[in-house]
C-alpha cells in the first residue's frame, strides 16, 4: 500500500554505523550512538536503533489512539502513556526485532480502552509499517 500524499517527511543523518552519530539539524539534535554489550559493543552512555524505535513507537501510537479517540468522540486520559519495547535477535537470514507496547489509560473503562487500542493499532503509521512483518504485542495495564 502507498501512501496517496505525503504529509511530513522527517529525514536523520547517521554516521559509523551502532557506534557512530545520528543527527536531525532541524530539531538541533546529536546524538551518540553506542552499541549495547549484548550485541558485541561496549555499551555506556549514547542510544541505539532499538531505542529510539522503541520512542518513536511509542509515540505515535498515543498519537494514533488520540485521533480515534477524537475521531470517535470518546474521552482520552491526558496521562495515556506507552512504554515501547523493542527486542533484536536472530531471524535465519539475520536479525529481526519484536515489539512490545504496554499502555495505560487511567480512568477509561478496561472493554473502552482495549477497543481504543484495537482501533489505534488500525490507523498507527508505525503499526501498519510493522503490521504481518514482525511480532507486535499491545497490553493493556
């Protein structure tokens, strides 16, 4: 499926690879790279790819679940969160990463919030780029 009109396109610049730099000058931002010791690197201070998926995830899909929500006339939590985990590993011709998304909405009824869910899981940007690719799991808390 393509997208019908681009409404944004963010664009990073990254150098030396997991311990390099990724750079997105509009948003005055440098960041250290650092590859974590399970996967062979040193670790210590910096971020790395999963991370930042991980954020970026987890922030679009409060978006996500914030447009259902005004698109359906159902009251949003303003402390909705997400905490967004991402998993790198081996797959047979490399390696692949798994998602897992923990999100909280305080003060909705648990059927209403898992409904908000399943729907924001339809119109997510990350959810459909991920969506039959790789393993997503959404939990309620």
């Amino acid at each position: 499926m393509s997208i019908e009109t681009v409404l944004y396109r963010a664009r990073a610049y990254a150098t030396g690879g997991r311990d390099g730099r990724a750079t997105i000058p509009e948003a005055k931002l440098d960041l250290k790279l650092t590859k974590p010791n399970e996967l062979g690197g040193k670790g210590g201070d910096g971020t790395n790819p999963e991370q930042l998926f991980a954020a970026g995830y987890s922030a679009c899909f409060i978006g996500a679940m914030q447009f259902v929500a005004a698109r359906d006339k159902i009251a949003m939590p303003a402390a909705a969160s997400v905490v967004g985990s991402v998993g790198i590993g081996r797959i047979p011709n490399g390696f692949g990463i798994e998602v897992k998304l923990m999100i909280s909405l305080p003060g909705v009824m648990r059927e209403e919030a898992q409904a908000l869910i399943e729907k924001a899981h339809v119109v997510c940007p990350y959810s459909n780029a991920t969506r039959n690719n790789i393993d997503v799991t959404l939990t309620l808390v």
